[in-house]
C-alpha cells in the first residue's frame, strides 16, 4: 500500500509541474512519503 501511495504522489508531483496543481503541499507530501519509503527499506 505504501508503494502504491509514493506512485500516486510521484504522478501528483509531475502533474505539479506541468499544470501547476497542488502547489507546495504535493512537494511536501513526496518528501515524508520518500523518507518513509528510505527508512522503511533500511529497517
């Protein structure tokens, strides 16, 4: 389930950039869920 959530972020955080949708709380979202995911695979 936390993999499909980091994809669904990504596609959000990609869609950020081409049509500005989102703004900052996507870019903050994908940095927690990216943390979690390092954190996660190290444990």
């Amino acid at each position: 389930m936390l993999e499909t959530l980091i994809v669904v972020l990504i596609v959000l955080w990609l869609l950020g950039f081409s049509f500005h949708v989102g703004g900052s709380l996507i870019h903050t979202l994908l940095v927690i869920a990216l943390i979690v995911f390092i954190v996660r695979m190290l444990s």
